[in-house]
C-alpha cells in the first residue's frame, strides 16, 4: 500500500462535506487520510461528528487574534499534508497561502468560473441557469479562481428554490470531493504518472532517448551505440512500497551523507547502490520538481560523453 497523504479538513458549519470525505477514507484504497479537523468556529457541529469518527479535532476561535498562526502550529502539530476545505467560510490572507503553497483545496457550489463567492444558488436561479454544480478547485490569492481538478453538473429543475437547489446540489458534492481528490492524490502514488512527469524532465536534457533497464523505464545520453543511463525509474521493488528515481552521484561518501540527512527523501537501492546510483523518492505530494530536475542535470553531466556534456556547459555559461 502507497503512503496515505496525511489531510486536514476546515469547516465552518454542518461539515457534511468532511463527512463525505472521512467515510470515503475508510475505503482501504483511498490515497488520504484524515488527520485533523479544524476551522474557525469551535462549536461547528461538524467537530462533534469528527470526534466521533475518531478523527482528531482543533476547536479554533476564528474571531481570536493569532488564529492564523495557531491553526497553522496546530496543523504542523497534526503532520497534514494537504488542506482540504469543506464548506470554510473564511478568506484566507496571503501569508497563511504561501506556507500552504499549491497544498490546499476547496469545494465550491457552482460550475466555476460562473458564480463565485457567496449567495451562489439565488445567483443561479435569478441568471435563469438550466444547468448548475460544483467544483473542486486549487486555492490561490484569487477567490475560487485556482485550477478546477473536478467539476459535476446539476440539473436545475422547474420550481426549484434556493433550498431544494442546494440540497440537490449537495448530494453531487458528496460524490465529487472524495473522488476528485483521491484521483489528484492517487497520481503522487501512480508510476505512470510519476514516470510521465520524469521523462518530460529527463528528455528535456540535450542528446537523451528512453530506453528500459532490465525492464524499468529509464533515459540515457549519447548516441544509441555508446549511451549511458542516467536516469532510472525504481518502482516498487523487492517489495518495498515506494517509487523513487535512481540517479547518479559524485560517490558512495556522498550517498552515505545524503540519506543520512534525510531518509525519507533518498534511499540505496539494492543491486545499484555499489555504483553510486542514489535513490529518490518521487511518490510524495510534496515532491519538489525542480530538485529532482537538478539531479537529473547533475546525473546527466555525469553520464554525457565529454563532448556533449563540455559543449553543453560551455553553451550555459555563455
Ligand atoms: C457546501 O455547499 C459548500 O460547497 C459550500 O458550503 C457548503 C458547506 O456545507 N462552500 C462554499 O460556498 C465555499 N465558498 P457542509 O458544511 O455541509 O459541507
């Protein structure tokens, strides 16, 4: 089984968006699990179903000078890895964004772009809408304005009210948030994606082509006669549960060094580890890609004949 990403949920109210995402992390494959359960009114009635689900709470006084800086102590406390916001009616300040940077997510009750903010159903109903739903979206500084990883329709029916709308239009909610977020959480798990965001990576280096290595997708520099790897996808090997990606370093000192500072990050991977291929784990949700897109440059130059890899350096310092 994949590491679950560690969740927090924010409410301000019923939270029957938190309990729709704590019953679908019962699912033995769901790719979260809920770790805290917050916000900023500390008797919203969703608390006391999360407690009662055994989920841990944090009953936070929104009103309460330092709030931001305590629900983020106490998020920290929990080990959450990824918001999700579940009918939180507060706007977020900036600097409480940047430390939650591309982390945290939120269900809006419309088919975003249309109908951002508050007052969503009457909006719908006074625009004569056929056709409403909702959507899950990346938070940024912008109101409901992130990248929509999800969206579900919703009929509007004649006769509807603000009340039978957003009743119906709950119910779609229920079925979206949990799928839309363990398919955006799945794929920091899924080999095929992991390995699609590598290639893009490793062939973006000059004179690289794919080829397998004893049957793991890999690239190599050079020409198709003389190349060398330089890069290795180790995927779930000798039954260890993680996807990482081997590269090479200066040397078994410097390996030594590296997982030692930090072993959840960098592995030795068996069979490779003698000749200096280190390993990195990829399959987390907070994978930084631009680190991994400098070790596969330093691997790269590693590995290049010194033709291409002087050419190369010499064009970069020009
Ligand atoms: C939900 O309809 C959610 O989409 C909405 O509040 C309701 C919360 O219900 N959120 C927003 O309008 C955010 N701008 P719940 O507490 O039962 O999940």
């Amino acid at each position: 089984m994949p590491r679950r990403t560690r969740l927090a949920i924010l409410i301000s109210g019923r939270g029957s968006n938190m309990a729709a995402l704590i019953y679908a992390a019962k699912a033995e494959d769901c790719p979260y699990e809920p770790v805290l359960v917050s916000g900023n009114k500390p008797d919203a009635p969703g608390l006391d179903l999360a407690e009662a689900e055994g989920v841990a709470v944090e009953r936070l006084d929104g009103k309460a000078t330092g709030f931001w800086e305590t629900l983020h102590e106490k998020l920290k406390a929990h080990g959450a890895e990824m918001i999700a916001l579940a009918g939180f009616m507060r706007i977020i300040p900036r600097d409480f964004l940047e430390k939650w940077d591309g982390k945290i997510v939120n269900i809006h009750p419309s088919l975003l772009p249309k109908h951002k903010g508050i007052g969503v159903h009457e909006a719908v109903l006074e625009a004569g809408e056929k056709v409403t739903g909702a959507s899950v979206h990346k938070v940024i500084p912008k109101l409901d304005s992130g990248n929509i990883l999800g969206q579900v329709e919703v009929a509007v029916m004649p006769g509807d009210t603000v009340e039978t709308l957003a009743d119906r239009v709950l119910i779609a909610e229920h079925q979206l948030y949990p799928k839309v977020l363990s398919d955006y959480l799945g794929r920091f798990s899924d080999p095929e994606w992991l390995t699609e965001q590598v290639a893009q990576r490793a062939l973006a280096l000059p004179e690289t082509l794919a080829k397998t290595s004893h049957g793991s997708p890999a690239w190599r520099v050079g020409s198709k006669s003389s190349g060398k790897f330089f890069a290795i996808m180790w995927i779930r090997h000798h039954g260890e549960d993680h996807v990482g990606l081997l590269v090479k370093c200066a040397g078994q000192d410097e390996m030594a060094g590296l997982i030692e500072a930090d072993p959840d990050l960098y592995f030795r991977p068996q069979y490779y580890g003698p000749s200096n291929w280190i390993g990195i784990r990829i399959d987390r949700p907070d994978t930084d890609w631009e680190h991994i897109e400098s070790w596969l440059y330093r691997s790269w130059v590693e590995c290049a004949p010194a033709r291409v890899a002087k050419l190369h350096k010499a064009a970069a310092e020009f």
